[in-house]
C-alpha cells in the first residue's frame, strides 16, 4: 500500500515529464494557433494624443472613429454637441481651441468614417438629426458648423450610424424613436424605414456583404432583418440582463456574436448561427464586472476582440468551425481603464510590424492612446498567412444597384507592397433644398402670428376628428368582442 501510494505521487509530479498523463495535464492541453503570442503594444506618450476632453454621457458607442487619415473623438460640449477631428500623424496635447465640429444643437452620440472615402465622417446627436460632414485633406483650420447633408427624418435622438460594408453613400441610423432609417448620403434622401422594435435599440451591425442587417433591443431580442426589405428573417431572446447588448456580424462566417449580461448581471458573449437562431452555439460567463463589452471582429485573422467599457484591458479570442467555437488565446492588459475603443481599418495597420490589429484607446484623463496588437514574426519578409487579402478602399457596388436589390462581397486588396489609396473623383455634396419657411415654430411679425394660429387651429379640429373616429372604431371592435365572447 505504501509503495502504490508513493508510485500515484511520483506520477502526480513527474508522470507529464516521463511520457504519462493525468486528468490534470489533460485539461491543460492547449490547442495550436498562430495567434496564440499575439501581444498588445502600447504607443510611448509622445505617439498619443492628450488634453482631449472627451465627453462624459452614458450612451452606449464607442466615443470615436478612427480611419488611416483622422481620428475623431466626441467631446463634452456645453450648449451643444462637438467633436474633434485630429489628423492621424498629428500626436501630442490638442489645443483646448483647436478648430472643431460643432452644428449640433444637442450632445453628439456617435460618429463613423464612411468606409470608401475617408474625408467623409457622418455623426448622430440628441438633437434628432443625422449629419454628413466633409473633412479637408490637412484638417480643420476652423470650426465647422455647416454640414454639406442634413439627414432630417428621425423624430428623437439618434444613439447609432452606421455605414454600409460593401456599398457607395449608403447610411443606416437607429432612434429612440425605435425606428431604423436608411439614407442615400449622395442625394440626401431616406431610402427606407424598418419599425418592427418595440424598445430602445442597443445596437445594430451588418453582414458581410451588407444584405442583413442584426439588431439588439432593451425588450432582450437578437433580430435579424433583410436589410433591403425590412423584413424579419429571425428572432430570438438573447441576454437577459437589463444593461446593454451589442451584436456584430463575424464577416462571412454566417455566424454572429453578442455581448450583455445575464439575469444575475454576469458579463456574457454569445456565439449564434445566423441561419437558426433557435440556441446559441456558445454562451459564455466572462466575468461580473459591470462595463459594457465592445466587439471588434477582424475578418482576415477571424478573431475577435472585447474591450469592457472601464476595463483596463482588451480581451482577445480565436473563432473556429466546431466545438468550442470561441477559444480565448491571451488579453492586452492595463492599468488605466477605457471610456471607449476605435478601430482602425487592416489597411491601416503597419504590415512590416506584423500588426494585425490596432485601437484607439480613450482614457478618462483625456488621452487617446494607439495600441497594436502584434503578432511575433522573426522574418522581415511579408506575412502572407497573417495578411490574407483585405477590404479596400474602393466600394463594390453603387447605392443605386443598391437600391435596385443588388448584393456585393467588399472589394479586396493585397497589402505585400503596403496599401496604396485608390485616386477618386471628388465626393459632390448633394444640392442644398431650399428650406421652407415654418410659421408656426418661428413666427416673426404679426401676418406670421396669424397665419400660424390659424394654421394650429385647423391641425387640432383635424386631430380632434381623428380622435373622434378612433373612438368610434373601438366601440364598435369592443361590441364585437362581446358577440364573439357570448
């Protein structure tokens, strides 16, 4: 007995070095992966960006966007809305006066660089308008207060844009008015409406190719809708927390993953295929922090990233084809948590570094700070199997084949001899409507008075009757539910 005993101690502590393995070391096996020495590397401050004072609402975006030309990051404006647009080589202290932009009237929510011109930056605001700016190739030399396309339709704040991945000039936006608008920037009108939420909507994200368009909701529904139509191709409860969801499409996976909390406010992600929604493939407890998780998908590594909003570190996970789907490879970590994430395009990243990733990381004391995240190469040579062909800059196909029921993978592009930007032909700002003038918001001399009273007059008999033959219809539907009950 004594013998066996000191024979199970001696394979406890020697058994994985002379060839014998244990239930221990069996669960420790670690599945092979390039990806798994991915590192984060932090920019020395004299490569970032400080004295930003970035705003301080509780709406949940990611506070900037970032392309390979400008950073922009939304700042915390008295009287109105603002945000900053710093040229990308630009590093060191912003000025407080530094020229911004600053046309809304209420708090900017979020902002997003159009895919396929990076002069074009588009911004939501509490203020209920969605606007399209024009950024100068050198930057802002003065404040910009006129936007060249005023997207006016959405009836409360706008919390989201959103750009489509493989279209020209196409805008998505979501409201607190629970719609989804679509926009054709080029000619300033809206294209389209989807109504089918019930509840505030958290977040929404397209597909590959931009034909679905997936969407969180506070009522704790993952839906997903053609993006043409409007039609609901599924619906399915997902987190059941009350903070939260976001939802992003994993590139031509057909998959999606979610973020949000569970019943016990958990921190939790979700791994969903997109042709059933009846279970998720993967539903995981991260941790009981209470920072909103941030997503990040990079198609061409086929991983994805989790930055929790005051976290001080960036989480980083490789997606496969079967079980267990998601497998956490290692995190970039911190001392100084996060307000918010951009994420700069791949062909922005510096291929000769290996770096396949990179964030602009916002710190609450005003500093932007770049972070790449590398993977270790000893070659000097172009990494092919890291750097698969990747988005251009050149969209797949037109708004109006778009609109005409069209659907288009991105255009790619190599990045072995570095990215060269494709020359295009000036973006035309649409011609400007002449606004018509309202009496009745902005009366100024006595005929407008009068022409504004009768005006409001007519619009309550109007609304009056209205509610008047709304009455009469459920007293008759009430009178016919009795029938049917008797």
């Amino acid at each position: 007995n004594t013998r066996t005993l000191l024979s199970r101690s001696f394979d406890r502590l020697f058994g994985n070095s002379f060839g014998t393995t244990t239930p221990a070391t069996m669960s420790r096996v670690v599945r092979s992966s390039k990806y798994r020495h991915v590192f984060g590397k932090a920019n020395k401050k004299e490569c970032c960006y400080d004295n930003i004072r970035i705003t301080r609402t509780s709406w949940d975006s990611n506070l900037c966007s970032v392309n390979s030309k400008f950073l922009a990051i939304i700042l915390e404006a008295g009287g109105g809305g603002a945000f900053v647009v710093v040229p990308l080589t630009q590093y060191g202290k912003v000025d407080p006066n530094a020229p911004k932009i600053c046309g809304h009237k209420s708090a900017v929510l979020d902002v997003a660089f159009a895919p396929y011109n990076e002069n074009l930056i588009a911004s939501a605001s509490e203020d209920g308008h969605v606007k399209i700016w024009q950024i100068p190739d050198g930057g802002l030399t003065e404040n910009m207060t006129d936007c060249v396309v005023d997207l006016l339709g959405h009836g409360r704040k706008v919390g989201h844009v959103l750009w489509h991945p493989t279209a020209e000039n196409i805008l998505f936006s979501s409201s607190f008015d629970l719609t989804i608008r679509t926009w054709n920037v080029a000619t300033g009108e809206q294209v389209a409406i989807l109504e089918s939420h019930v509840d505030t909507i958290f977040s929404m994200a397209l597909n590959y190719d931009g034909s679905l368009l997936a969407t969180t909701c506070k009522d704790k529904k993952l839906r997903i809708f053609d993006s043409h139509t409007g039609e609901m191709k599924a619906e399915t409860p997902a987190h059941q927390g009350t903070k939260s969801s976001r939802v992003i499409f994993l590139g031509d996976t057909g998959k999606l993953f979610t973020t949000g909390f569970s019943k016990m406010s958990e921190r939790q992600y979700g791994l969903w295929d997109g042709s059933d929604l009846a279970e998720p493939l993967k539903l995981e407890v991260i941790d009981t922090s209470s920072g909103i998780m941030m997503p990040f998908w990079d198609q061409d590594t086929k991983m994805i990233y989790l930055g929790g909003k005051g976290d001080g570190n960036i989480r980083y996970y490789e997606i496969i084809d079967e079980k267990p789907y998601v497998c956490f490879l290692s995190e970039y970590k911190s001392a100084s948590p996060q307000r918010g994430l951009g994420w700069l395009a791949k062909r922005g990243c510096n291929v000769s570094e290996c770096e396949v990733a990179r964030f602009y990381k916002l710190h609450s004391s005003g500093l932007c700070e770049p972070v790449g995240m590398i993977v270790p190469r000893k070659s000097d040579i172009f990494q092919d199997d890291i750097f698969p062909d990747t988005v251009g800059d050149q969209p797949a196909m037109t708004a109006e084949e778009y609109l005409g029921g069209a659907n288009k993978p991105p255009v790619l592009v190599s990045l072995k001899d570095g990215f060269k930007p494709t020359g295009k032909v000036e973006w035309k700002p649409p011609p400007l409507k002449e606004k018509v003038k309202d009496v009745t918001e902005n009366p100024e001399n006595d005929k407008d008075y009068r022409e504004a009273f009768h005006k409001l007059k007519d619009q309550v008999k109007r609304l009056t009757d209205e509610s008047q033959q709304k009455d009469v219809t459920i007293r008759k539907l009430e009178q016919e539910l009795k029938g049917l009950k008797a």
